[in-house]
C-alpha cells in the first residue's frame, strides 16, 4: 500500500470515529470527564465523507493538531489498559461555523473536570480562560506560549513557557557558564526586541555579565557582524531576537566564517526545530537553543512511542504527537490521583514521560493576591555542535 494512501486511509479512521467519547472504564462510579481542544480543520480535509486534501502530501496546518491528536489518543489507549475511568472528548477548534465562545458554551452543562487545549491565538486563550476562571476547571494548555488576557486565573496552567522565562533561563545560563567574558548581543529594532533587552540588563544589575550591544539593520552584512569578532578565542554571541529571519541570517554568517572565528551562538525558543540549526547549515559553530521540551528520541519512553506511531500511522513522530500524549498522559493521571488538589500536585514526576516540569504561579501585578496562571519555568538547553544535537543540559 503506498503511504500517502495509508495516511489518508488513517485520516478517514480518523473523521469518521473522531467525536466518540472514550470510555476508559464501565465502573459504577462517574469518570472523570476530559475535554480536548484541538485546531482539527476537517471541514477542510473533508467534504462530507470525501477526503479532499493532497494525495502526497498533508499541510502543516492540518497536520500539526492531527499529530497532537493522536497522541493524545495513544495516551488514552494507554489509560484504558490501565483501567481509568476516563470519559474524554474531543472538539474540533477550527470547526467550520463554530469558535471558541460557541465551544465553551458547549462545555458549560458538561461538568468536565479537565481541559486540554492546543490553543492558536490569544482569542482562543481568552475565551478558555474565562471559562475556566468561570467554573473553576483546570485548563493545561500545551502548546501556545503566550500570557495575553490571562487574569486572575489559578487555574489555567501554561507548559510552553512565555519568552521572559526564557531569556531568564538565557542570562542565568551566561552567568554560570561565561560570567567576566564578554559577550556580543546582536538585536535588531523593534518593540519585543527593546523589551528582551530590557528583561536581561533588568537580571544583570549587578553586572556580572558584560554585553556588547549591536543593533543591526536586517538586511545586515557580514562585516556587520564579524567586525566584533574575535579570531583568536570563542567568541560568545546571543541573538537577542524572536524573528526567525533575523536569527537565521545570524547563524548563516556565523557558519560561513566559523573557521576563521570560533562562536558559540546562543539562540532564541522560536529556534527549537527551525531550518537551518542543523546539518550543513551549522557544522561551522556551536548553537544552543531553550525548550522547555526535552524530546531526544534516545529515551526508552519515546522509542516506545515511535515504535508505536510508526506501526500505526506509518509515519515518524513529531513533538507534537509526544506534546499530545505527554500531556493527556502525566496531568490525567495526576488529576485521576490526586482530585482535591491536583494544582498543588502539577510538577509531581510520578507520571513522568519525557520532561521534568517545575510549576510556578505567575502575578503580573506586584499587588495581585491571586495568581494570574500558573506556568512551567524548567527549561532545558538544547546544543548543536557541528550540526547535530549531542547535548541536553
């Protein structure tokens, strides 16, 4: 069977059993009720049972929430064998007709006791929040890594850390590992630029870090960069920008001359899986880049999952099938053991797949009494040294 008609084969499975409940155990006792949010598009894929789509290859807008999907159902497989008594549901974000304010109202008579959510927009973060605050249910939001419109809300749990977390993640890495060096921060011009450097001279008041600040202009130059080189040691550099065009020109002059200037380049979050931080394109430098995903596929856990993906879907796994069934698999279970005080319970490892998670609670206003969210702050530190990762610290 060829395997662009085996994955549409899988899609078929897919829209035709996606809105079942998954019932994970026939006890007297009521399950615990899971809501899944999930940006699906399949009134794109499908035209009533017709798949319409690409016969080779599946966008990336469509295949990012199918991935993240199947892992969660991979961890609901899972949970089932182990005899929870689960009762999750699915909702399709992107639905035709419908948004977010119409899916929450929808939720609203459900009693869920959880929500998952792969949020794409701080609309969509706003209505689930509120929602959440509302009702008191706890929201994990897995992948969108954005503070917009969260008030008051100890309920709604963020694990793709905000950019401040971070760039303090960055600075106290510099300090424990080039502290008295001198360090060539290259930025460019804009507000979130002016507010990342605002951030790390904030952590570096007592200036045990040096920086040498170099704006440039994004249609930079070689010599624009490597005029603040230095041939004869490692040059340290941090790219103090979120712009993925920007970072990838850096790392583009960086490699082209690294045999000429030796440069450990450290890099921005949006870098984790970006082209151009691996293989040939920087086998000349060292790069490290921040996540708060630690997804090396040497872990025995993770081969097990690829082996399973691989035998089900005919396809290798992205982080999104692992960000889907780590978090269905580590928060039910904690929900499922510790009911009563399951936000307290958020960085408890006993359900550990693939990341260690340190939760904090997060006040946006030095005099707020309740937390506004509550966000993973662990992150760990990815290094590409001549092209390949060799290193998570």
């Amino acid at each position: 069977m060829h395997r662009s008609f085996r994955k549409i084969l899988v899609l078929l499975i897919l829209f035709l059993s996606l809105f079942k409940a998954a019932h994970a155990s026939d006890t007297v006792y009521a399950p615990v009720r899971v809501a899944v949010l999930v940006p699906l598009y399949l009134d794109s894929a499908f035209n009533g049972y017709e798949y319409h789509l690409s016969n080779t290859k599946i966008p990336q807008f469509f295949l990012s929430g199918l991935e993240f999907y199947n892992g969660v159902m991979m961890a609901v497989d899972t949970l089932q064998k182990r005899g929870a008594n689960l009762d999750v549901w699915i909702y399709d974000t992107h639905k035709a007709g419908a948004n977010m304010q119409t899916i929450m109202s929808e939720l609203q008579p459900m009693n869920f006791s959880m929500i998952i959510a792969s949020l794409s927009n701080s609309a969509e973060q706003k209505a689930v929040s509120d929602f959440s605050a509302k009702n008191s249910v706890p929201v994990i939001s897995a992948t969108f890594p954005n503070d917009a419109y969260l008030n008051y809300n100890p309920f709604f749990v963020m694990v793709n850390s905000t950019w401040k977390t971070h760039i303090d993640a960055i600075y106290n890495f510099l300090e424990r590992n080039y502290r008295g060096k001198e360090i060539i921060y290259l930025t460019r011009r804009g507000s979130l630029e002016d507010k990342i450097m605002q951030e790390l001279q904030g952590m570096n008041a007592d200036r045990a870090v040096t920086f040498s600040n170099i704006v440039l202009n994004d249609e930079f130059s070689d010599n624009d960069v490597l005029s603040h080189l230095d041939s004869t040691r490692d040059n340290i550099v941090v790219c103090g920008s979120l712009n993925e065009s920007f970072g990838k020109a850096i790392i583009k002059t960086l490699n082209a001359n690294g045999e000429s200037y030796s440069s450990v380049l450290i890099g921005m979050p949006t870098w984790n899986g970006m082209t151009g931080t691996s293989g040939n394109a920087c086998n000349h430098i060292q790069i490290v880049i921040t996540t708060p995903y630690n997804y090396l596929r040497d872990k025995t856990s993770l081969t097990y999952l690829s082996e399973n993906y691989r035998a089900n879907y005919y396809a290798r796994p992205s982080d999104m099938v692992f960000k889907g069934y780590e978090t269905m698999y580590h928060f039910t279970n904690l929900l499922l053991q510790y009911p009563q005080n399951f936000i307290s319970r958020l960085s408890d490892n006993s359900f550990k797949v693939a990341n260690d998670y340190n939760f904090e609670p997060v006040r946006l206003s030095k005099t707020s009494f309740v937390p506004d969210y509550v966000e993973n702050k662990k992150i760990y530190f990815i290094r590409i040294i001549n092209g390949d990762v060799q290193s998570v610290e």
